[in-house]
C-alpha cells in the first residue's frame, strides 16, 4: 500500500460563489470535511497540495488523513470537482472515516501480466477489460487500493466474473452482495480484432468495384441514349424548304 497522504487544511468562515472565487485566486481549494460523530465543516486545502495529492496513485480510493487545528482526521474522498475545460480542481468533499466503521466506496479493477497471458503470448489474441471500476464494502482499516485479476493463466475464450476475483480479507462488492444474479464478466481473452477489421476491409472493397461497374454501365447506357435524339433531331435540321410551296402561297 502506498504511503498514507496527509494535507493541511484551515476552517473557513465564508461561503457563497464570490467567497470560493476569492479562495481560489488566493491559490485555495474549498472544500466539505463531514460524516462521524462531529458537524460538518468547511474547509480550505492549498490547491498546489491537492493537485500534488491527485496526482499519486490511489489517491481516491486510499485513507488520507487531513490536519487542522493540531488535529489529525482519517478521511477518504468523496468527490473532486474539476473545471470541465481545464480539469482545475474546483471543490473537494472528504468523508472522516473510523478504522473500525465499515465504509462503500468505488475502487479500480486492475489486470496483472496482460503481455504474458497464455491467450496473447502464445494465441495471438487480446485481453478485453470489461469493467474498470467496481463499488466494494469493508472495515476502513482493510480498504484496498485497487482489486488485482492475474489474466496470467488465461486462454482465448476464457473469462473472469466479479464473483470470481480473489478479495482481500473482510472485503466484499455490493452489487453481488445485493443480487447474486448480477454477476458479470470483468475480464476476457478473445482472438485479436485486426482479424475483423481485415475481412470488414476486404467486403468494402467489393463493394466499391461492384459500384464502378455499375456506375461504367450507366455511362454507355447515356451515351446510347444521347446518340438516339440526335438522330431524331437530324431530320428536323436539314429540312428545307420548296420553292413551289412558297409560290403557291405568294
């Protein structure tokens, strides 16, 4: 497990969008520490700390502990609010956290000797992650950083469901824990795509020779059709008229 993160963070009186504009030119993050026994406060987090804080591996889903007032608090992150054009961190919501309370949060799912698989190494194929991410229940004390599937083992068709990953000590997912009949596959070794893509190519192919032709014919068709009115204008054009007709008329 990575090295526990600790910020400094300072109680803040003001509130409201211009007070938060403020804090943040001032190169602070506003932030809610809450849950436990105590109220909820308000907080403020220098933004180089935090941003130096996201920026470590398991940042969001480890025990942080959050210094203020000469007092130390175990939270986890509960939300980090970013601007949607430059990803500033904008607010930070932090939940205080027992190590003997059973706490939910959402942690990643990550695979371990994807290049040696059985299924890549030796089939040629592919490892497909079906789902990054996954809700788990425990003691604040056992919060895992992440869950591990080693794909090491696995072979072209084979596949690993949430009720199959190995869970450490006092761990659990709730959605299995909810309803059983909602397990699904989290990790699959399949032939390589490249293959589907090759023949998909190919198919494109004949059609765009199949349409030449077409198009090819419908041009000779044209230019019989156009030969045909001017044969019949021909007539029309070289008609002159007779001498007697016009006497007749005079």
């Amino acid at each position: 497990m990575s090295e526990q993160v600790s910020l400094a963070a300072s109680e803040r009186q003001s509130e409201g969008k211009s007070a938060n504009r403020n804090l943040r030119r001032s190169g602070y993050i506003p932030g809610v520490l809450y849950g436990g026994k105590d109220e909820p406060k308000k907080i403020s987090i220098m933004e180089k700390d935090i941003v130096k804080a996201t920026e470590i591996a398991g940042f969001a889903t480890q025990i942080l502990r959050i210094s203020m007032d000469g007092k130390d608090v175990d939270v986890v992150v509960k939300e980090i609010q970013r601007h949607p054009a430059t990803s500033r961190v904008l607010h930070a919501d932090f939940m205080r956290v027992d190590p003997d309370s059973k706490i939910t949060l959402v942690v990643p799912i990550r695979t371990l000797n994807d290049e040696s698989c059985i299924g890549v190494k030796v089939s040629g194929g592919q490892v497909n992650h079906l789902i990054n991410d996954i809700e788990i229940s425990c003691l604040a004390s056992n919060l895992p950083e992440q869950l591990e599937i080693d794909v090491q083992e696995m072979d072209i068709g084979d596949t690993i469901s949430l009720s199959e990953i190995k869970l450490p000590e006092g761990v659990e997912i709730t959605i299995l824990q909810q309803d059983e009949d909602r397990d699904q596959a989290v990790v699959s070794v399949t032939e390589t795509r490249e293959m589907i893509i090759e023949e998909e190519e190919e198919e494109l192919e004949l059609e765009e020779g199949e349409e030449g032709e077409r198009e090819e014919g419908e041009e000779g068709e044209a230019e019989v059709t156009e030969g045909t009115e001017e044969d019949s204008e021909t007539p029309t054009e070289s008609k002159e008229s007779d001498p007697s007709e016009e006497k007749q008329k005079e």
